[in-house]
C-alpha cells in the first residue's frame, strides 16, 4: 500500500489519466480467478470500467497478453501495464505513453525503457538503436538480469535501458506477431476465447485449452525475435516492486539506513528494513535485514538474498502449505471477512459489508454460526423470519437453516462471526440465490 491505496489502483489510475481523464477508463484485466474481487474492488475504487479475463491457470505474460488482445477489436491500440510498478509522476506515465503511439500505429510493438539510475541486477536492459523520430528508437538488442559487474559495464555504454515491461502496441500487431512467433500460445488462447464464458464483467476463457498453454513471457516468446520494436525511453521515477528490497526502498531510510514502515522499531540496527502494519516488531542489532510481518505469515531475509523469495513460494506450494495460496483477508464483491481465529470446531471472522451490499441466501450442511454486529445495521434473513440487527445485538444461525446478511445502510457493516461444527471449510456453502451470479 502506497498512500492508502494499493500498487494496482494506483495501476488504474495512472492507466485513466492516459485516456484525459482520471475518472473513466475503459480497461482490461486480467488475473487469477481468486482474485477476481479484489481486482473489481480495485477497478470500482480507480474509477475505470472495464472487463476482467479470469485465467484458469498462470500461464506467464505471453498467454495473458494474447488473451487481453482476443478480447479486443484489431485496431485497438493496447497498453499493457504490469500491476506492481510504483511511478509517482502520472503526468510523465502519460506523456511517455503518447509519445509511443505514433510508432505502434506504424505497426511496431513498442516498449518502454526506464534510464538507469544505477546499476541493478534486478532488471533486464533494453540496448537502444538508431532514433526513429527523437522520441521513439530501434531496440538493437534485449539483456537478461546480469551480474553486478556486467551492469556496472552496460550503464557505463549510455545507450541502455532498464526493461519496464510495459508494452503499447495494436492487437492486430500483436496476433500477427504471435501467430509468427508463438503460434502454439495463440492457438490455446483462440481456443480458450473461443469457448469463454462471461458472467457481468468476468470473463472465463474455457479452462482445458487454456491450461494446455505453454507458460512463457512476452520477451521470449515473441519480442527477442521480432523485427519491428521499438522503445520510448522513460526519465522519471520508476520502481518494480517486485521484490522486497524495491518495496523498502520506497521507505525513507533514517541516519543508520534503516526503513520502516508501520509500527517497526530498529534498535542499534542498520540498513534494516521492517513492514509491520498490524503489530509491534523491533529488531536488535541486525543488519542488512528484512523483516516482513503478515497476517498470513512471517518473512525475514538477508537484503543480498530478496530476490530469491520467489523460490521460497515455490517450496511452500510444493508442500502444500496453505499460507501459500490462501489468506486470512479474503475480498468479496460484497466486502470482506478476515479470519481471525480458528481451532478444530470453531472459526471466529470479522465481517465488513458494504452500503447496499447483501451476501448471497444461503445454508451450511455443516456449521453453525453466531452473528454479532459491530457496527452499522444489518437486516438478516433468518428462514421466514427477516429483522434489523444494530450495534450489540446478535442472533444464531442453526445448521442447515436458510438466511442472508445485508447491509441497507449508508455506512459499513461490521460484525462479528463464530462459526462452530464438524466442518467449517468455504465450500460447505449451497447458494440459493445470488447478487453477484455465483454457484
């Protein structure tokens, strides 16, 4: 979180002011089904409209790109943007985003290079070639990550660029370049798109021609062997937060290096970095460290090792570990709940409903549940029964028994839930009727 607000709105608003304006924007995202409601959470908060193409499987940007460009007519001019990057300057995101139309009408796919500040290893480089027009250039060639003293060597060369991954180019462009390059991606992608299915702004791409997709990236798949490129150079303040170290970095440091960022405390400690956002955590006399405290799970790293947690991830799904893939705050197109505490027979969330919202009617084979409202009112859907609870005032739901929560406020709804049974799993949920078209 940048300011209050998370590193894809922030995506979404900076995607709004290319169009002119910082309140409608006509976007296509694409994610992972189980973030599905955070992603139109996102989009709603931005201010933008759009589609959102549900993946079945993670399938890398080539496949996600390809889907982005069925999606839309072949004229569309279509500027991908990665969710994790941190540009402060929107007017400059803007103006480099202009700059590259001119050649994407041209029929090049255009890229966008960040002018090095340093020399890092977390990035790829873009090696500029001749000037098309002073303001867009030839990519003469593509540099994956390099060691530290090859970095220091290509920034010393002044023609290179740190490789965004943010892309403008036309969908008929990027078909034809991937029917050339990657035909087998865009066959799965054809194949998915062709059989999707769409419910309100969620778009299904069939799932077993999709999960048959290769997995590669953009740049190996089709850009490294394609003809017409071309790149923009971009001079302002750019970060991919893609990494912990990225994310501290956005922290100012204190006179012993170290960052903090919610209630931290470094004590004789240097270069030390601390995400805390729920709960006290102190360091003693560490250095070089980073420290990262969720709800979920607790992360702490040597700073020369960040760039390896994505590897950490991997065991962790390898092994089934279910912080892996699944967290305590879960979005809802009607809020959240967050779990905050569970045993064998028992599960206790906290439960925010939005004005006007209403979960799905509903019953469990399985659990029982006491209501507890917190704040706001909610009107409850009890079998035949229906009745307005308010701050302090409870009711149980039986096994089995029919009922609904809304909220027919103006403010959020807050509660309250104990759930108790033999089985407290999210999918002992039969839907009778639902808002938001889930089974």
């Amino acid at each position: 979180m940048i300011g209050n607000k998370s590193l894809l709105q922030l995506t979404l608003e900076r995607v709004a002011k290319v169009n002119g304006t910082a309140t409608i924007a006509e976007v296509i995202c694409v994610a992972a089904e189980d973030y599905r409601f955070l992603v139109s959470e996102a989009m709603q908060t931005a201010k933008v409209k759009g589609t959102i193409i549900l993946e079945p499987a993670a399938r890398n940007t080539a496949a996600a790109m390809a889907l982005a460009a069925l999606k839309a007519a072949p004229e569309d001019l279509l500027l991908f943007c990665p969710s994790d990057h941190h540009i402060p300057d929107t007017n400059a995101f803007a103006t480099m985003a202009q700059q590259g139309i001119s050649a994407a009408c041209q029929g090049a796919i255009v890229t966008f290079g960040v002018v090095p500040s340093f020399p890092s290893t977390a990035y790829g480089y873009i090696e500029q070639g001749t000037s098309n027009d002073n303001i867009s250039f030839s990519v003469a060639r593509f540099i994956e990550k390099p060691t530290a003293d090859k970095a220091e060597e290509l920034i010393l060369q002044g023609n290179m660029l740190w490789n965004a991954g943010i892309f403008l180019v036309q969908a008929g462009t990027l078909l034809t370049a991937m029917e050339e390059h990657a035909a087998d991606i865009l066959q799965s992608c054809r194949q998915a798109m062709g059989q999707a299915t769409q419910d309100q702004q969620f778009v299904r791409p069939e799932p077993e021609a999709f999960i048959a997709c290769r997995a590669d990236s953009i740049d190996y798949a089709v850009l490294e062997h394609h003809k017409k490129m071309a790149v923009v150079p971009f001079s302002s303040a750019w970060s991919d937060v893609g990494s912990w170290s990225a994310v501290a970095n956005l922290c100012s440091p204190d006179k012993q290096g170290n960052r903090i960022d919610g209630q931290g405390l470094a004590i004789q400690s240097e270069r030390t970095y601390i995400h805390a956002p729920h709960r006290v955590v102190v360091t003693l006399g560490t250095q070089d460290l980073l420290v990262i405290d969720t709800p979920d799970a607790l992360l702490v790293v040597a700073s020369s090792h960040a760039e390896q947690v994505k590897t950490v991830v991997a065991q962790l799904e390898a092994s089934e570990t279910p912080e892996a893939g699944i967290h305590r705050k879960v979005a809802r197109p009607w809020g959240w709940y967050d779990s905050i505490d569970r045993g064998e027979r028992f599960q206790v969330k906290r439960i925010v409903v939005k004005p006007g919202s209403s979960l799905s009617l509903q019953k469990h084979h399985h659990r029982a549940e006491h209501w507890i409202i917190v704040s706001g009112t909610a009107m409850v859907t009890k079998g035949t029964e229906t009745f307005l609870l308010t701050e302090n005032q409870s009711t149980y739901i039986p096994i089995g028994e029919i009922h609904r929560l809304e909220n027919p406020g103006k403010t959020d709804l807050e509660m309250i839930e104990v759930q108790s049974g033999s089985y407290l799993h999210e999918d002992d949920i039969v839907r009778l009727q639902d808002n938001f078209g889930r089974a």
